[in-house]
C-alpha cells in the first residue's frame, strides 16, 4: 500500500492544487521552469551534437535519431537535478500553506538556521549526485544495465527532494531526512517512480515541481502520528483551534 499511495502522491498534490484553487502559488515556478527547461535542452543539445558530429556526418539520419533522443533524456535529467535549487523558495511556501489549511498551523524554524541547513544540505545532496551518475555511467560502460540503476537512484532523490520540505520544517538533519525514506521505503520509491512519470507528461515539467512538494507534503502529514486530542479535519478547511506543533517521528538531534 505504501508504494501505491506514494506513486500517486504527486498526482493527488496537483488535485489538491485544482480543488483548493491555490493556483496564484504556480505563477512564477511556471515562469522559472520554462526558462530552467529551455535552458537544459539547448545546453544538452548543443553537448550531443558536438559529441556526435562524426556519425551526424555518416549518417545524418540516424545521427540525429541519436541527438534527439540523448537530447531529451539529458535535458530531463539537468532539469530533474537544477529544479530543486530554483524552485525551493516557492515549493516551500505552497508546502507551508497547504499543510496550514490541512493542520491548522504549520511548525517553523528560524530563517538564518533555515537557510543555512538548507545551504549545507543542498552541497551533501549534489555529493551524492555526483556519486550515482558515476555509479550509473560506470555500470552502463561495463553492464549496461546503468539506465535501470538511474531510474531508481532518481526516483530516490526525487524523493529525498520532495519530502524535504515538511521534514526541514521541522528541523530534520540531513542524516535525519534520509531515515525518514528508510523507514518508509515503499512510501519513497513509489513517490519517486510517480514523480518520474508526472516529469515525463508533456509540459508537465512546468508544474511537476510544485504538485509534487505538495503531495509529498499530503503523504507526510498522513504518515506522521498526529497528537493526541489534534482531530483530524477535512483538508483545505481553515482550523478554528491552534493546532499544537506535530511530534516528529525521526531523529533530528543528531549534526
């Protein structure tokens, strides 16, 4: 069940979206995105036609079978990297209001250590970018079985990425966020492998970020115990009562 519910997750945020009419929040991720995709694409372009300009004189054809195709799935792959940096500041935001109209309030930490946790986290995650796309280019030279191993060291950071915004809220360490996923291992993998097939959707790129923040947001608040005497009211119905903070069912003490 939990990988069901995660692998619609991100479609549940865009019906969230539409049925609360919450599409002011959209405006200017609409506007990053396009410039983020375009800018992916023609620098993934310009890379595969330089890289295959031997066979492009060979075999024009084919040669630009090739570009096309290689074009596309890099410029996914950029996108699917830079959107978490472009797109944090307004994710955030939409994540925070759509948890304050599901719980009432929201937890906060404070700006300063926000960001910085936010900065140091960010420089760890592209660590460890880095060493999956050389695990997979590796695996793909020597087995070729490389592209499999993408989609689900992809799906995993998209997930990471995703509920990275309700655990940051709540002062999650980086170690912290990651336990979050390991614990909830079929909640993660199908939230990623849904996010994957939203990306994909044509134009969906301009709106995928956004709508999965959101329903990684929906996913977690579900997930997580909620407080004793905290009853549970319909969502996007605005709380009368103050919502005490949620328990936090990770460890976040740790550096």
């Amino acid at each position: 069940m939990g990988l069901f519910r995660g692998f619609l997750a991100p479609f549940r945020g865009a019906i969230y979206v539409a049925r609360e009419r919450m599409w002011r929040h959209l405006v200017v991720p609409i506007l990053v995105n396009l410039a983020l995709g375009i800018g992916t694409m023609v620098a993934a372009s310009r890379f595969w036609k330089q890289d295959l300009a031997e066979l492009l004189a060979k075999s024009p054809v084919v040669g630009w079978i090739f570009v096309v195709v290689m074009t596309v799935l890099a410029g996914v792959m950029l996108f699917i990297l830079l959107q978490p940096l472009v797109n944090a500041v307004f994710c955030d935001r939409l994540a925070e209001a759509v948890e304050k109209r599901v719980r009432g309030s929201a937890p906060t930490v404070p700006l300063l250590a926000s960001a910085g946790r936010a900065l140091a986290h960010g420089l760890l995650k592209l660590v460890l970018y880095a060493l999956a796309l050389g695990v997979g280019l590796a695996l793909t030279a020597l087995t070729g079985v490389g592209s499999l191993v993408g989609i689900g060291l992809g799906a995993i950071f998209l997930a990471y990425d995703g509920f990275d915004y309700p655990l940051a809220r709540r002062g999650a360490t980086f170690g912290g966020k990651w336990a979050y996923l390991a614990k909830n291992p079929g909640l993660a993998l199908g939230y990623g492998l849904g996010s994957y097939v939203l990306y994909l959707v044509p134009l969906a790129f301009l709106v995928a970020p956004p709508f999965a923040a959101v329903g990684a947001t929906l996913a977690f608040l579900e997930s997580e115990p909620r407080p004793k005497g905290d009853a549970t009211k319909p969502a996007g119905k605005p709380s009368t009562a103050t919502v005490p903070e949620a328990h936090n069912p990770i460890d976040i003490s740790a550096s």
